[in-house]
C-alpha cells in the first residue's frame, strides 16, 4: 500500500473504499449504496457512523470505517486503510484517528445534504473509553467531536472504531 504524504479533506473523497460484500469501491459508490440501502426502508430509522482505529507495525495503519445502521434491524458497511509514518505516541495516534473521522464525517454530511439527506444523524465513533490508557483525552476528543457538529460516541458504545475498524487495521 502506497505511503499517503498527507491526509487532507480533499483525499477524504477520494480514497478508495472496500465492501466486505462488494470488493472495492469509490467514495462516489460507498455513497450511491448507502443513499439507495436508506431509501429501501424508508419506514426505519437510520444512523451513519464513522469510525477509525490504527495499529501500530513499522509504519501506522488507519482503518475509517463508515457504517450505516438500520437501528433494530443490522446496517452496512465500507472501509479504507492509510498507512502513515510510524507515530510512536498513542496520544498521537488516537488524536489524528479523530480526524480522519471528522473529515471524512464532513465530506459525506455535506454531500447528503446536497442530496436531500440532511436529517440522517451522523455519529464518531472514538477509540476511547474510561478503562485503560485512553481514558485521559476522552473530554478532548469528545469535546473536539461535539464542536465540529457531530455526536461523539466513546467506549464500550463506539463499535464503528473498536469493532468494526479494528478488524480490519491488523
């Protein structure tokens, strides 16, 4: 996998994505599928989730996973992985995973806006939680979720980046 020289909102719309289902896929794909999987039930209700786990190795792997969740009923979901320079602080790490979320949560809230989907909630998914080495920058990403205009959701709730990510970051 090629080396990303920098992460950027642009780059969001960009890389591409693959469907554990489907194979791989173009931002412009992920989003047709999930517009078309919301209005094949358009009597329930929905929720994107956006979520993004690395691992450590010789360089850092970030998988962002986007989820969209038919609440009581199971939901979809696409993933993409960049491999960065090697970042040695978890503080680090876990901040830029935020990012990559957010990012991504701008671009895709903005192009369901423009396609008539405002009203669909869409969540972060954090890689934190009150148990363990994260517990400390909780308030700030959560803080720095919330004020970018998006619901934050940490441990043991965030499966879109401790499950769903995670499975495919290793």
């Amino acid at each position: 996998m090629p080396y990303i020289p920098e992460y950027t909102p642009e780059y969001a719309a960009t890389k591409e994505f693959i469907s554990p289902t489907s194979g791989r896929l173009s931002f412009e794909e992920v989003f047709f599928r999930i517009i078309e999987y919301v209005k094949g039930g358009t009597e329930h209700r929905y929720n994107l989730i956006i979520g993004t786990d690395s691992f450590l190795a010789k360089d850092s792997v970030f998988v962002t996973a986007v989820i969209i969740h038919r609440v009581g009923h199971g939901g979809r979901y696409y993933y993409r992985k960049v491999r960065r320079r090697k970042m040695e602080s978890m503080r680090q790490r876990i901040i830029y995973e935020a990012t990559m979320s957010i990012e991504l949560a701008s671009v895709m809230d903005e192009k369901l806006s423009d396609n008539g989907f405002k009203e669909l909630p869409v969540e972060i998914h954090l890689d934190v939680g009150e148990n363990g080495d994260t517990h400390e920058i909780i308030k700030e990403l959560v803080g720095m979720v919330r004020g970018s205009g998006y619901e934050a959701v940490t441990k043991p709730d965030s499966y879109g980046a401790s499950k769903v990510a995670d499975r495919h970051s290793k």
